[in-house]
C-alpha cells in the first residue's frame, strides 16, 4: 500500500501516522520529493483500513500495490535511487562504468589492468576472487588472496572494486570491498541474499541465467527486506535456444526495469554475448537504451587469461569502448 501525503503537512503529524502504522506490525518506507511524500507499506497491509486512513486530513490518497515486490517498486520511490560507492554514485544520471578482469590472477595482472581501466575512464575495477566455475577442474579463484590483491589495486588507484560472494561464511572478507556481487547462479540464494540484507554495503545483483525480471526484483526484495537498500541490478544476457552467443542480452530489461523500480540498471556486455567483438556495439546498445552503467571484462592478456579470455577485451580496445560509451551518454542527456 502507498499513502500520498497532502503537500506541507508538518514533518510531526507525519511522523504520527508513521508510528501508528508500524505499531500494526508494518514497515514502512518513506520517500519525500519536492513536493510530495508518499509512504510505502509493507507487509499484510490487508487489515489496514484503507477508509479511514483515506479520510486523515493529511492523507492525499492511497493505492494498494499490488505487485509482491515493494521496497524496489517505484510505486514507493518515484525518483531513482542514488547509490554510493565511496566517492562515486550510481543512478539518477550518475553512470558507473565498471571494467577489470574477470578473475584476479596475479598482483601484476590485477594492478596493470586496474591502472588501464583508469586512464581510459574507468569508475570501479571489477575482479573475480571466488569464481563459480561450471567444472570443479577449472580455476576457482585465488579466494581471500584474491581479495587482498583487489584491495592493493584499489589503494594503487583508488578505483572502488567489486567482488563476488558465493558463499555467506565469506562475508568477513568482504569488510573492505565496496560493492559485493551476487552472480547469476546465486540470483535466488536466498540465505545468501538474506545475509546481505543485513549489511549496508551495496550489492551488485546479477539477472540468473532463466530468470523473469520478477523474479530479479523478488531476489532484490530479499536484500532490502532485511534493511540494505542499496541494490543495483545487472542485465547479463538470458539463457535462450541461440547459440551464436554465449547468452542473448536481453536489453528491453533495461527500461522495463526503469519503469518497475527505481534500484539502478547496469549491463554486463561480456557474460552477454562470451564474444570480445560484440561487447562494443552491446555496450553502446546498453548506454543509448539508458542503462546507469555497465560492466565490462578487460583482460592485459586474454588469449592467456584463466577464465574469460574470449569475451575480454585488452586494455586498448577498452579505452575505445569507454570514448564512445561516454559520447553516448552525453548524446542521451543531451536528448533528456
Ligand atoms: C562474473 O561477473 O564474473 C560472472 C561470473 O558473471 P555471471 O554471474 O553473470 O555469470
Ligand atoms: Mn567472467
């Protein structure tokens, strides 16, 4: 249920009917813009009496939502959310372009690729320390020595960086990283998501493989149920019949997912299509669309890289992604 509150009711009264609300066992989420605050109700709002609470004196209206994702609905926040990452953001016009390796390998691969990503406009460095491999043989990771490489690049940088968790027990080595990543085979780790729900840091929730963008948000809800609302959703391509691809980017997810929440929408070109010379026109695809980033793979050496090779791109043809990515940007603000 959201509830529309008359424009300058005093902060008190509202804070009243808040109070009120959440002594029914209720959780609610307020969103003030300029001109109006609209509190989002969550939980079995089915014993709330919707006539009384429409006739408050401060009460504009109110609408059942009826969608079971609240907290990410825009319905509750029609303004997108703005997500921070140490001095970066994410959303609302605030675009992260997020590149390095799949895997970390090596302190030398780690710090020449996060110096590269960098000069060529680079906001976060990605790297992967726990891989979710599809064979138990292949590498799975330098694990918390990977961890601790990210966190020299990043001092090296001072680029954020962006991890992935496989597993909930492994959260203390997370502490330092700023952006935790949930991979599309834990989409629907629920455990997981729950565990996440209860920090503050932001997590990058990635699309599973077959999943509804429903069930994305659903995933989301899991996270921001617990009280971390700092959630930003990943497009990484879909699994479908093609095959010419390693997934098919699926990029009406894009402003399909603008409409249903307000959370912010990045891409992933890489896992998208497994092919190095499709990540450009996907990455142009995705920003011209309106995506609020991307995140892309950049390898110094990908004939050689552990895991990846063949969707990563060397430093150089990085650069040149990032020089026509932001020329778009500046095209699709320019054209509101
Ligand atoms: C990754 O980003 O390294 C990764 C494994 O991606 P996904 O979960 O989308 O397959
Ligand atoms: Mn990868």
């Amino acid at each position: 249920m959201i509830i529309i509150v008359k424009q300058n009711t005093k902060e008190e009264r509202i804070r009243d009917l808040i109070a009120w609300i959440e002594s029914q066992n209720l959780r609610t989420h307020v969103s003030s813009g300029d001109y109006t605050t609209i509190i989002g109700v969550i939980g079995d709002t089915s014993k709330l009496d919707e006539e009384l609470i429409s006739g408050l004196d401060i009460v504009e209206g109110v609408k059942r939502v009826s969608e079971p994702f609240k907290s990410s609905n825009r319905k509750f926040h029609p303004q997108d959310s703005v997500i921070s990452v140490g001095d970066q953001k994410i959303g609302a016009g605030h675009f992260a372009m997020i590149a390095g390796p799949c895997s970390v390998e090596s302190r030398e691969q780690i710090i020449s690729v996060a110096k590269s990503v960098k000069a060529a406009g680079a906001t976060m460095l990605r790297g992967g320390a726990f891989k979710p491999r599809t064979s138990p043989y292949d590498f799975q990771g330098l694990k918390a020595d990977g961890i601790e490489l990210l966190l020299e690049a990043k001092r090296e940088t001072g680029l954020p960086i962006v991890t992935e968790i496989m597993n909930a027990n492994h959260l203390p080595l997370f502490e330092d990283v700023d952006v935790i990543q949930v991979g599309a085979r834990n989409m629907q780790n629920f455990e997981l998501l729950k565990e996440l729900g209860r920090i503050r840091k932001p997590v990058l929730l990635k699309r599973g493989l077959a999943n509804t963008l429903k069930e994305l948000l659903m995933s989301a809800e899991y996270v921001m149920a617990g009280g971390n609302e700092n959630v930003i959703l990943c497009e990484r391509g879909v699994r479908t019949f093609e095959t010419t691809t390693r997934n098919t980017l699926d990029l009406s997810a894009v402003p399909a997912l603008h409409e249903l929440t307000h959370l912010p929408v990045v891409v992933d070109p890489s896992h998208a299509t497994g092919v190095a010379r499709y990540v450009k026109p996907m990455a142009l695809a995705a920003t011209a669309c309106g995506a609020d980033g991307l995140i892309i793979e950049v390898h110094n050496d990908p004939p050689h890289a552990l895991c990846d090779g063949a969707q990563s791109l060397r430093p150089e043809q990085f650069e040149d992604v990032a020089r026509c990515v932001f020329q778009i940007r500046q095209t699709v603000q320019q054209l509101g």
